[in-house]
C-alpha cells in the first residue's frame, strides 16, 4: 500500500468547514480565518512505548492524538478549527489506518474539527497532531494569570488514567473504567470556553496535578496550597487502590487531560452553575498564596515526575 | 537532561514576529493573523533512516526539517511566517539539540519565521514540522491550475540530492556539491511568491520530477510531455554519473526541493526575467498537452517511484 493511498483513505472521510478553501491534496491547505480572530496552535506527539502501550486499539490511539491537543485548545478556552496529522507507521496496513480514523475523526467531528493536511511516512509508530483553535483577542485562559487569593478548581476526576497505567505496569487487567480514561480522554473543550471571561488562568493535566499546577504557579508568579482530602476521585480508582495510592495517583499522575483552572473566590457560585451546565464536577480544591510551588499536605510530592507510560 | 530544558534551549533562540500574540511556554501559541490574509499551512515528517541517513550532522536535520515544510509554502506562493516543531529523540542530549536548532533556526531566520511551539518527546528520531504562511485570497499557485498549451518549467538542476544518496548507497563519497543539495536543500520561497499571477500551478519536487509533475497532471486533467534533453543538470552531477544514470536522476530523484510550475507561453519573457532578477536558473523543459500522465522519451519511466532514503 502506498503512500499516496493511505492519504486518500483518511481524505475520503475528513470533514470539512467552511472556513477551509482547499483540504488535503496540494502543497499546503488553505484557511481563511474569521476576522479579527487570534489562532491557537498547539502541537503533540504520540509515541508508541512511550505514550501509549503498544496493543492499544488502532482506534483509540487516534482518539488520543486528537484529544491531547484538543485539550490544549480547551486549555486556552479556544474553540477547535482545524488540524493536521502526520502518521509514521513501520508498515501500511489497511486495518491499521481505518481504525485509526475511526477514533480520529470521531472525535474531530464532535469537535467540528477540519482534518486539512499532514504527512504519512514509514518509520516507528508515531502521531504528531497540529491543532488550531479560534478565539478573540485577549480572551484567551494564559497560565500567567493567577493571583493571590484566587481559588484553584479542577473538572472531572483525577488519578484514573494513571491508575490503569499502574494496573498495566503491574501486569493485572485494566479496570475498565479506569483504562477508558487512559485510552479515550476527553477534551474539556466545552468547559474551556466557558471559563472565559470567568477563570484568570488554566491548564490541562498532562504530566500530573501538581507539575501542571506548578507551570502555572511558575508563569503567575505565585505559589498554590492544596488541600488533598478535596481532591477528586473516582469510583473505580477508590475501589482500585487504598486510600495513599489512591491520593498520590490523584495528585501526580498525568494523562487525565482535565483542567485546571483558577478564579476569583467571587466567582464561586457562577462556576457550580457551570458544573450543573455541563454536567461535569468541578472542585474547589485549594488557594493560591504568596511564594512559589506547590504545597499539598499528606501526599509524597517525590512522586510528582509522572513520565506517561514508559 | 528533562523536556522541559530541552525546550527552554531552543526558546531561547528563537526569534518572534510582531503577529506572535504568545510564543514558546503555554498550552498553546497565540497568533494575529492580518486581516484579510489567508492561511497556508503545511505538516512534512522525517525520520532517520528513512529521510536522511543516521549519521547526518544534527545541524543539517534541523535545516531540512524545516525546509521541506518551506517548499511547500514556496510551492503555494505563501509568505512563510510560523512554524511548531516535534522533536523525538531517543535520548536528551544538548549537542544534539545546540546543533538541530543552529541549523533549524538559522533556516528559521532566513525566512522571518518564528517557532511558536511544539512538543519534544522521546522516541526514535523523528522531526514533526508544521509550517504556515501568509497569502493573499485567490492568490495560491495549486496543483490544479495547468492549461493545455501551457509551458512546464522547473527552477535549479534536477537530480542533485539523489545523485548523492545514489553515492552514499552504493558506500561510495559523496560528492560535497551533490550532498549539500542533500542535505542542505534550498526552498524556493522568494521564486514562488513571485510566481503568484504568472504560474497557471505549481508543486515542490519531493518524490521525483516524473512523479511530482504527474500529481499536477492529475489535479488539473492534463497531461505533460517532457523534453528529456532540456532538464537542467549540475556539473557536479555530470562529473559523478554517465550520461543515461545523469537523466534517470534527473526525472525521477526526489529530494531536490526545486519547483515545477506551468504558465502560458506568453509568460516567457517575464520568466526569462525573473531568473535574471532572482540569480537562478528558470528552465522551460516541457509543454501541459491534453491526455493525462507525463510523457518523457528516452527516460526509464519505471524508476520514477523515489522513495527517499530507504
């Protein structure tokens, strides 16, 4: 199968928007972005043995490629547009690529995400994804923005994601609702845009709670306390681990691409409005202080360098 | 050495544009596209031991990561403004990294073009680009635009970059004129733009003269017949291979980045011109007949599938 197949096989099933004059197919795409309108662009790359088990289903690893850099997107509360995809593959297999779009443009088309361009190329099994979101000047959720006194918030649950990394690491069978949120994230892109105009910075979880909220006490000039009996969990990790295990998967393992996101105390009641909006939890789990870094009582903050999969 | 000084190294020297709202450092790059301006955007990946030979120079693997992505925007006539960049490497190494962004960014510079994010992971060595430019509405030179009648030109010499990989297969030297083509290619970025309104399409030679002129052919519902003698050849090249083996690289090496373009016959004297004006070598080698495929006597047209390095 060659390359110029494989290309036409993701081609036949991209989506398209209005804003994209040409698609795949030539040199470049062409865009006419909406006026007056800043562009988001974020970039990532999965590796397999790195950021995802090996046997990962096709689909899900096209899932995921998209859904870490939407969840950058959805950091800067930008609306998604458009991305381009570069596939390396050791060799071409139909099976392969039409799993893989399953799950890539699945997702892209709950997004409204245009699939314009990109690249297929033969070598060990890597995704690199562009992804370009739209949002108006100076709306955008920057990680500088935190201040003393403001509340911190994080969506969802934390530690599921890590907890079926350690349930694999271990060679025991994934919990499967654990494992769901290892291998199809969920992009919080609804709640990053409307946390607009609402939180003063934001961030999604990719590397751990506590490194990803230590970027943005870096980037504020600030420092954050937590509280760790706030931390939210999950269900199945409660039923998967004791209590210790439990609160330092919650604390430092990545992978769970929720948000977190800090705000004025005065915008408490707007943000419980939001979680009954959006049907999803979103908890007040500390404050940001004077100082710098991160303190969480009661967790072992040496375990905070979560390093994905391998 | 952890990801995150990797990425500060390179933040470090890379240079902004006034249209770079937020660069290198938070979940995603901001930018200010002009009004009214659209957007070009491009994803090319290489891979060692696919592209490029494992023991290339760090410096030339940043210089060609982005220049293949450039010559696509040249191939488009877009002014290249932003790029993101993925970098896989199997392990942290800062003589890796000072030597990929001498040659990344000095590219990068050339060009007034800012790295405005990306990723870095590890991985086998891999280098993900994503390019944009800047063009005006219904401005592009697409691959769609060839008229019968029209005349097929190509910039530079033809066969340069895979006569040395011919060399550097065959365990032999490489000629230092034909691996600097090679490895150092030259995107045609100020020969495009100048294009705009006088070439009818235009496509980057990547994959091979015969086969990157056949992806023209298709797009536009021509054909081409190509005069064997007239394609421009290098001394070096001469120097190094027989007469037969000099035309087989000619037509059907890859990798040389030069442009092929169409325009109708009474563009001639303008292009004759702009070769003057631009100091590089505008060679007419064919006519855009009707039919479809390329038509090239006294070429092995079963050698024209390139396949890069491997």
């Amino acid at each position: 199968m060659h390359e110029f197949d494989l290309i036409a096989r993701i081609r036949a099933r991209a989506a398209l928007r209005g804003d994209v004059v040409l698609g795949i197919g030539d040199d470049c795409a062409l865009l006419a972005p909406p006026p007056g309108m800043q562009l988001a662009v974020t970039m990532d790359t999965l590796n397999a043995g790195v950021h995802f088990p090996p046997e990962t289903a096709p689909a899900d690893i096209g899932w995921k490629a998209l859904a870490v850099n939407l969840s950058d997107l959805a950091a800067m509360g930008a609306d998604p547009a458009w991305c381009t995809l570069s596939l390396s593959l050791p060799e071409a297999s139909e099976d392969f690529i039409d799993g893989f779009s399953d799950g890539f443009l699945s997702l892209a088309q709950q997004h409204d995400v245009a699939l314009i361009g990109g690249d297929t190329t033969r070598g060990p099994l890597s995704i690199s994804v562009t992804a370009h979101g739209l949002i108006e000047p100076d709306s955008a959720l920057r990680r500088a923005g935190a201040q003393v006194g403001d509340a911190i918030w994080v969506s969802g649950t934390l530690g599921d994601a890590a907890g079926a990394l350690r349930q694999w690491q271990a060679g025991a069978p994934m919990a499967p609702a654990l494992q769901a949120r290892l291998d199809r994230p969920t992009p919080r892109v609804a709640l990053g845009r409307a946390l607009r105009g609402i939180a003063s910075s934001a961030i999604d979880i990719s590397d751990g709670l506590l490194a990803d909220l230590a970027h943005v006490c870096r980037a504020s000039g600030v420092g954050a306390r937590l509280d760790a009996r706030a931390l939210p969990s999950s269900a199945a990790l409660r039923q998967a681990f004791d209590a210790a295990t439990c609160l330092a998967l919650q604390a430092s393992g990545g992978d769970d691409y929720e948000l977190c996101f800090t705000a004025p105390a005065a915008q408490r009641d707007v943000i419980h409005a939001l979680s009954q909006t959006l049907n999803l939890p979103l908890t007040h789990i500390g404050e940001i202080v004077t100082g710098t870094g991160v303190c969480c009582e009661d967790v072992d903050v040496a375990a905070a360098g979560y390093q994905h999969f391998a």
